[in-house]
C-alpha cells in the first residue's frame, strides 16, 4: 500500500515542471489578459477600470468589429468547405500507388513549411495588377482581362483566402493520408465483394472508419480560421476599406497601432471564447465512443 502511494507522489513529482510551465505560460496569461480587458489602457500609463465597456463599445458602437467578426465566419466556411475538400481529395489520389507519389506528397506539403509571411510576399507579386503572374498569364492568353486582385473589396477576401488555400491543404492532406491508411485493406476487400463501388465504398466505409480523423482536422482548421493573421496582415493589412480585416488583424491594429491595449485583449478574449464554444462541444460530441 504504502509503495503504492509513493509511487503516485512520484508520478505527480514529474508533473510538477511541465505543470508550471504551463502555468506560467497559457494559464496566467489568459486570466491576466481578461483582467486587462476590463480596463482602458494605452500599455504604458495608468490603467482606467471600465468593467465590461470594452465588450460593450465592441457589440454595440463598433462596425469595424462586426466586419471582422462577420469575415472571420466566412473564413471558417471557405475552409470547411474547400480547404478541407481539396486536402481530402490530394490524400485520395496520393493514397494509390503510383510512379512518383512520394515526390508529389512532398510537392503538395511544402508549402505548409513555408513562413506565412513569405506566402504573403510571393501572393502579392502573384496578385500585382502590373507585373503579377495571373493578370499577365490572360495577357499572354490573348484575354483582355486584369483585375486588382486584392485591391478591390468585392474580391479581395476571396483572393487572400486563395494565397492561404495554397499553404493550409498540406497539414490536413497528411492527416487524412494517414487516416486513409489505417483503414483495414479486409474491410475495403469484403466491401467489394458484396457488391460496393468506389463512391459507395468510400462514403459508406472509409470516411465512417476515419472519424477520428475527420474530428481532428475540422478542429484544427477551424481554430486556424479563427486565428488567421499573417497572410491577410502580409497582403492586404485588413483592407481595402476593412474588406479583409479579421479579428485577429482587428486585435492587432488596436492594442499596437493605436495603443488601445484594454480593447485589443477583449477583442483576443472573445476570440478564445469562440473558439471554445465551438471546439470543445464538437470534439465532446463526435469524439464520444457510441
């Protein structure tokens, strides 16, 4: 009994760094960041309590905010419904046996190496309405077509996302790889020989068995949606005319361009609620065991 119990207080005695790391770096900084929130504070003079004014300013007299907010919603769509689309389908196609899949899974995944900021750079020149690649990829086509891309605020949200698709499909391309091949080859087998085609037997067999997969993907992208900064930071600042400013880039541009530090943190506090709200009721949900 007694070696038991030593052997518990030895395990905890393990816990005990990791636990003030943590701590010390995501536990006291979110309670300080929502006692920061109730102020009015530029971050570096005398700290005015404001209790919930902040939120208050930001629900009820902010339209940039509602833009963010309302920018930020479409993002999470735009991912769920394309980045996760053309992951899922590379995973496929790169999951069959083929000359030269290695390089091409490779191929596909190094853009997610790739610094945001450097994706940023590279999509601007791609996107410049003078020199950029695709306004003079029509030219050469003979097609009397060129566009702002990320100039104009009818497509600029659209055009950034699509700099953003080019980096964000090779993370979830390799978890659903690695979802695909731990599906039993026996149950795909006995699957055909009852009679299954390819599509019945991926949607009815594969994706079913890949749950787990599916709930940590949708996941992570929606919390990388939510969080989005450097690409739209990189190429358009949150313009034109706030087209593209999430909350993120909304945060920044208060509490370090114009010192409004309190109302920055509320902004940064309501995106972690948000993100709460929406992650842990999915994951308790679908994680469950049936």
């Amino acid at each position: 009994m007694k070696k038991g119990r030593k052997l518990e207080l030895s395990a905890y005695a393990f816990l005990i760094p990791a636990g003030i790391i943590y701590l010390s770096v995501i536990i006291i900084p979110v309670f300080y960041s929502l006692y920061i929130s109730l102020f009015h504070w530029n971050g570096i003079g005398e700290m005015k309590f404001k209790g919930l004014g902040n939120y208050l300013q930001l629900f009820t007299a902010d339209k940039i905010f509602f833009t963010a907010l309302k920018n930020n919603l479409i993002w999470i769509v735009l991912t769920i419904m394309i980045t996760m689309t053309v992951s899922l389908g590379l995973a496929v196609m790169l999951n069959h046996k083929f000359k030269g899949r290695t390089f091409f899974r490779g191929f596909f995944y190094f853009p997610c190496v790739i610094a945001p900021i450097a994706v940023a750079i590279i999509w601007r020149w791609i996107y410049n309405p003078n020199v950029g690649f695709i306004n003079q990829f029509f030219s050469a086509l003979g097609i009397n077509y060129s566009q702002s891309w990320i100039s104009d605020p009818d497509v600029s949200l659209y055009t950034v996302f699509a700099a953003s698709l080019w980096q964000a499909v090779g993370q979830p391309m390799i978890l659903f790889l690695a979802g695909l091949q731990s599906v039993s080859a026996e149950v795909l087998e006995a699957a055909i020989i009852d009679g299954a085609g390819p599509i019945k037997k991926f949607f009815y067999i594969t994706v079913p068995l890949m749950k787990e997969t599916f709930v940590i993907v949708i996941a992570t992208l929606i919390v990388a949606a939510m969080k989005v900064f450097d690409v739209v930071q990189g190429l358009t600042g949150g313009g034109p005319n706030n087209a593209t400013q999430m909350l993120s880039t909304y945060m920044y541009s208060q509490t370090f361009q114009y010192n409004n530090v309190g109302l920055g943190t509320a902004i940064a506090c309501i995106m972690v609620i948000m993100m709460l709200v929406v992650i842990v009721p999915y994951v308790s949900f679908t994680a469950k065991e049936n």
